[in-house]
C-alpha cells in the first residue's frame, strides 16, 4: 500500500459504515466534540442508527472516560435533533 492510498478516505478493507463507526469513536475517545457533530450525521447516512452511536458512545465510557461520553453524549442530542 503505498502512501497516497493510505490518506485515501475509500479502502475497501472497511465499508463507509464501519469507518464511519471507527471515527466517531476516535473522536469520542480524544474528547473532539466539534468535529464528532458533523462525523455523527455522516455516520448516520452511512447507515449507522441512532441507538447504534448512543451504545457505541455508552460502551467508551468505561475505556475514555465518563466525561468524554457525555459530552459525546450532549453533542449527539444536539446533533440528532437537527437532522
């Protein structure tokens, strides 16, 4: 693999979903909310449900940290309602 394609958002390796599930937890992890707004409603159209990402964020809790999962949390009612 050579670098380019590994800066490459298509791999077929993952499906849209599963990336999109991977990234929300990695912002989630690193406490983003600014950036997990728009990546919730991506993972949304990628097919990713609502309870999907609210027991995506209640499982990182034990792993990040509680206050990063409710703010990932807030951020993610804020989110929801707007769609």
């Amino acid at each position: 693999m050579t670098t380019p394609s590994l800066l490459s958002r298509e791999h077929p390796e993952l499906s849209k979903r599963d990336r999109s599930l991977v990234t929300v937890a990695a912002l989630v992890a690193l406490n983003r909310p600014e950036q997990l707004r728009s990546h919730l409603i991506r993972a949304r159209e990628s097919g990713v449900t609502e309870e999907e990402l609210i027991e995506t964020i209640t499982h990182l809790a034990f792993y990040c940290g509680w206050p990063n999962a409710v703010n990932a949390i807030n951020v993610s009612k804020e989110a929801f309602e707007k769609k």
